[in-house]
C-alpha cells in the first residue's frame, strides 16, 4: 500500500474502525514506519474525530410534544368533520322529502308482493292443466289398443311415412 | 434510544395517542440532535422535530416491520432535515435576489450584519458542519456524532454503502481543507 492508498483509508475504514484485521494490521505497521502518514493520522484525528467526539447532546424543548400534539388533534378532528361534510353532501344529494319516500316504499312492496302472488296462481293453473293432459293421454294410452291407432298399412298414417314408405 | 415495543408501535398505528407519547419520549432526543446538526439552528430544529412527528405520526399506519424502527426514524429526520436545509437556502437566495435589485435602486439590505452576527455565535462544530453540503453534513452526522456503522448509514439513506465512503471521504477532506484555512487566518 502507497501512502496515497493509506491516507484514503485514514479518511474513511481506519478511523472509522470499518477495516479488516489483515488490512489493520498492514497500516499500522505502514504508521509505524511512516512519519507523514502519521502526522496526517493526527492532524485527521484533531481536525476531524475529537471535535465531534465532544459534541453536546441537547434535550428538544418540552414545548415541541404539546405542539406536536396539537397538531395531531387538530389533524384528526379535521378528518372527522370531512368524514361528517362527505354524509352531509351525500345527503342532499340525495335528498327526498319523508313522505314522498315513505309513499315510494308503501308502493315498491305493494308492487313486489302482488307480483309474487300473480306468479304462484299461474304456476298452479299451469300445472293443473299439465295434469289433466297427462290423465288424459294415460287413459287414452290404456283403453285403445295399439292396433286401432296404426292404419292397414301397419303404421300412423304420417306424411313422412306416405313419402319414405 | 431503546428499542421500542412491537405492542406500543402497533398501539400507535391504531391512533393511540398515549403509545405515540411513549415513541416521541424515546426518540425526541435523538431527533432533535440530528435535526440540529443538519439544519444547524435551533428554532429550525425545532421545526424539523415537529414536522418528524407529524410524519412518523401519518406514516406508522405503513410501518411493515421489515426494517428497524430506528433506521426508519433516522430516515424520516434526515430526509425532513434536508428538505428543511433547502427550503432556507431557496429563501435565502430569493431574499439575497430582492435585497439586490433594492441594492440597484439605492436601498440597503440588513441580511449580511445579522448574518455576521450569527457567525460570530457558532461553536467549532457548527462551524465545521457549515463548510459542508447538506448530504456529506447528513452522512457525517450520522457517523461522528451518532456513531452509525456504514451499513447503517447506507440504510438510513438508501445509498450505497460506496456512496457513504466516498460522501465521508471528500466530507473530512473539505473539513481538513477548512482547519489549514483557519489555522493560516490564526496566524
């Protein structure tokens, strides 16, 4: 390592206590054996670590919490009053008078439930009249021999068979 | 600071005002610090702290977990400090513009004494920290005075761990440059 190498490292990994122990030791044998390095490693050392090892911590003013605080409730009241504007807008934008809204009720389930009640009773006709047809046929099916339904032919007498046949 | 619990930050996100006390009262301290070494002025500073609270108090909601919770207080102070930093300097220079163009018409600005004045007040790290931009003054900060590793730096301000060598390198070599400086004025 050059000198120019070692005051790089001075600067940064070696005060910093950021070196590797291998590289630690190569420097400090080059310190030993170097004199401007090591007035370089002293003049870094006064110049720049000590007057920031002596710095002051200062305790934040008590004032800073009660505005902080402040703030905060001011912050969170003003999100419930926009919350509460928002309600208030939608309101009249959707506002109907109580009467009027009452009636449209009244009338939307009056309607709903006539609407049900017409289903059922037509669903009941149609299936009587589905009924019927089925005892009808059934009856039919039982009482008239096959015999008597087919022609001399042998078949039904349909025009698809006079066409094939 | 020490390691606040999981239970009071998760309080904290569910606005409990109480638990957020209890996280200002831990980490106000060191904070304020930071912010004061960055912006360089107390009343700023207190600025700074207000507006990190505020932050932290509107961001916790989005607080995962994956990182310490220190890294990412020391985040928010650094990154709400420097925006401070310049947000002055914006308003400065508009100040120097205006004080200028009264300069041109006859009239004399006030900024320079009161200015000189403030210099006057600065102790030596105050003076050192003033010599350097706001990005070497955050990551020397960071590392002389709170004693963060370069990992940690690296991941308080999301750079690259390179970045924070070569910001403390040409930081202490500005620094070295402005000792001889002052030593050749003493003399």
């Amino acid at each position: 390592m050059n000198c120019e190498k070692i005051k790089e490292l001075i600067l940064t990994d070696y005060i910093d206590n950021e070196i590797s122990g291998e590289k630690k030791v190569r420097l400090n044998i080059h310190l030993a054996h170097c004199l401007e390095c090591r007035e370089f490693f002293e003049m870094v050392k006064n110049t720049i670590v000590e007057p920031f090892a002596s710095a002051k911590k200062i305790d934040p003013p008590g004032f800073i919490w009660y505005r902080v605080k402040e703030a905060i409730i001011a912050k969170q009241q003003e999100r419930l009053g926009f919350v509460a504007s928002i309600f208030k807008k939608l309101r009249s934008v959707f506002y109907i008078p109580k009467p009027a809204l009452a009636m449209s009720t009244i009338m939307a389930l009056l309607f709903i439930v006539a609407l049900m009640v017409n289903l059922k009773f037509s669903n009941k006709q149609a299936l009587e009249t589905n009924r019927e047809d089925q005892a009808e046929y059934s009856t039919f099916s039982i009482e008239t021999p096959v015999n008597a339904v087919l022609n001399n032919d042998g078949g039904f007498g349909t025009l698809v068979e006079k066409y094939f046949l | 600071m020490q390691d606040i619990p999981k239970e009071t930050l998760i309080k904290a996100q569910k606005d409990d005002l109480e638990s957020f006390e209890n996280i200002y009262k831990e980490t106000s301290g060191f904070v304020y610090n930071v912010a004061f070494r960055i912006v360089n002025n107390k009343q700023d500073a207190e600025e700074v702290v207000q507006d990190v609270f505020l932050n932290i108090y509107h961001s916790l909601k989005n607080f995962r977990f994956q990182s310490s919770f220190k890294t990412w207080v020391y985040r928010i102070t650094i990154n709400c400090a420097i925006n401070h930093v310049k947000k002055i300097v914006r308003e400065k220079n508009r100040i120097k513009e205006y004080g200028n163009n009264f300069m041109q018409t006859g009239e004399t600005s006030q900024m320079p004494e009161v200015e000189k004045v403030n210099e006057g007040q600065k102790e030596i790290i105050s003076s050192l920290l003033g010599v350097l931009d706001v990005d070497q003054r955050a990551c020397i900060v960071l590392r002389n005075i709170e004693g963060l590793s370069y990992q940690e730096i690296s991941d308080t301000l999301k750079i690259n761990i390179n970045t924070v060598r070569t910001r403390l390198k040409r930081a202490r070599e500005r620094l070295l440059d402005f000792g001889k400086e002052a030593l050749k004025n003493e003399l």
